[in-house]
C-alpha cells in the first residue's frame, strides 16, 4: 500500500490540489488536486495571423507568465470538427504546464 501512495505523491507533486487528502492519507501531508482540463484566464498576444500565443495565465489566483515554450501543436476532432492549439509551455513558477484554446469557443483550459 505505501508504494501506491508513493507513486501517488510523485505523480501530483507537480501541481498544486485543490483540496486536502491530509487524513485519508495519514501521512501528514497537505496535498491540493487541480481537476483536468481547468477554465482559465490566459492574456496573450495576437500576431499577424491573428492567432493567439499565451503570455501569461491565472491558475487559481495566480498569475503565471510564460518562461518559454516547449512544444506547440493543433488537434481536431473527428466527429466534431473542433480544433484545439496547444502549448506546452515552463511557467514562472518553475512547473511545466499544458495549456490549450478551444478555438470554436475561444477559451482556454489547463490540463
């Protein structure tokens, strides 16, 4: 069973929960969840192309600015035909963050 919870907290280390696990653990720790593909505020930029590039985003009021992007890349639905850009991108707060814009209702989620 320790192993499980081990494995658990390295997975979620990353991030930051949303709620405490402290006694359904017993391990005195203070764990907060943040839920998949999250609504968030992004400000960002329009180039010529009118595309959007995040600068900076609120994840649970804080604002991240963008470090540098890792990777970029653009998926659509097969059925649906809904085109999502991601971005994976190094925030300021030193964590790697996967970010993208549902571009038929342009807004932005966290994953």
């Amino acid at each position: 069973m320790s192993s499980l919870v081990e494995w658990f907290i390295v997975l979620l280390k990353p991030r930051k929960l949303k709620f405490a696990a402290t006694e359904s653990l017993n391990l005195g720790l203070k764990i907060i969840l943040t839920m998949p593909d999250q609504r968030i505020e992004v400000i960002a930029y329009s180039g010529y192309r009118d595309e959007e590039t995040p600068r900076a985003f609120i994840l649970q009021d804080e604002k991240i600015e963008v470090v540098e992007f890792l990777d970029m890349w653009i998926e659509e639905g097969f059925v649906n035909r809904v085109r999502k850009r991601f971005f994976k991108i190094k925030g300021s707060d030193g964590y790697i963050h996967k970010i993208y814009c549902d571009n038929k209702t342009m807004e932005w989620f966290h994953i």
